[in-house]
C-alpha cells in the first residue's frame, strides 16, 4: 500500500486531469459566452501548472525513493 502523501499525489493528479480533459467540453458548450470560454481558458492553464507541480513531486519521490 503507498504511503498516505504518495496516494495523496497520485489522486490529486488523476483529479485534476480528469477535470482538465472536461474543460475541452466546456469551452465547446460556452461558445456562445466569451466570458466563459476565457473562464475555462484560464482555468485550463492554472489546472495544467497544478498537473506540473503534482507531476514534479512524485518524481522527486520517485528519485528519492520515497514512492513507496
């Protein structure tokens, strides 16, 4: 079993993405709003820095051998 901070990262990282790969859907149902469709734009960048920093962590737990 991973430890709790690995298992944390791992679902944080599959929650982000998951919602990632939603916001393509909502940019296409906000095409009539350009308030929203810069919403989700933004949104979409700030989530993918998220993916990066969750990304960077484990693989320092990874090269630290800490993803146990």
């Amino acid at each position: 079993m991973l430890k709790d901070w690995n298992h944390d990262l791992i679902h944080q990282l599959s929650e982000v993405s998951d919602s990632l790969w939603r916001m393509e859907n909502y940019k296409k149902a906000a095409a009539g709003c350009p308030h929203c469709q810069a919403l989700w734009r933004k949104l979409e960048e700030e989530y993918e820095g998220h993916v990066k920093l969750i990304t960077q962590e484990i693989k320092r737990h990874v090269a630290e051998n800490r993803f146990d």
